[in-house]
C-alpha cells in the first residue's frame, strides 16, 4: 500500500477516535440547561453533570464563574442544574 494511501488512513482513524472522544453524554433538558450550555460551552464542551466528579465540583465551579464572569443569579441557576444529577449520580450505592 502506498504511503500516502496508509497516512490518508491513519488520519481517517485518528479523527474518528477524536471525535469519538469528544462525544459526550446528553444534557438533561430541564431548567438551567439553556444557560448552562451558553456560558459553559466557551472554552470546553458543557460536561454532563453526571461526568462532574463531586469532590472537585465546588472548586472547580468557583474557578469557573470567574473565567466565565457569572453573576450571583447565573451561579445559583447553573449550580441548582449540575448539583441535582452531582447527588443522584454519586451517592453511595444502598443495599
């Protein structure tokens, strides 16, 4: 096969499997997402809140509302968004 014809090959998969990873779970269509997905989606894809780790949430949203220059409503709209799935998603299995 020729070498041009193997590179045009692995550049196909390559893109496929970045795409693939950049594939992310559905957001929750409920109150907040709107804004979320607006103020969010500037430098990164909007996370699903259930692919946001609990122990760093509250550290991370912090330094989060700054870069995206949330006011007080804005905050506690995207907070009450994520933190609803952050409690279902991660709470310690029952028997």
């Amino acid at each position: 096969m020729p070498l041009s014809r193997r590179l045009a090959l692995w550049l196909t998969a390559a893109a496929a499997l970045a795409a693939a990873a950049c594939a992310s779970i559905p957001l929750p269509e409920r109150e907040g997402v709107l804004l979320y997905r607006a103020k969010c989606s500037g430098c990164h894809r909007p996370y699903a809140p259930v692919e946001i780790k609990p122990a760093k949430w509250q550290e991370t949203f912090a330094e989060m509302r700054k870069k995206a220059k949330l006011n007080e409503a804005e905050a506690e709209a995207i907070q009450r968004y994520v933190e609803i799935d952050l409690v279902a998603s991660h709470a310690p299995a029952t028997r």
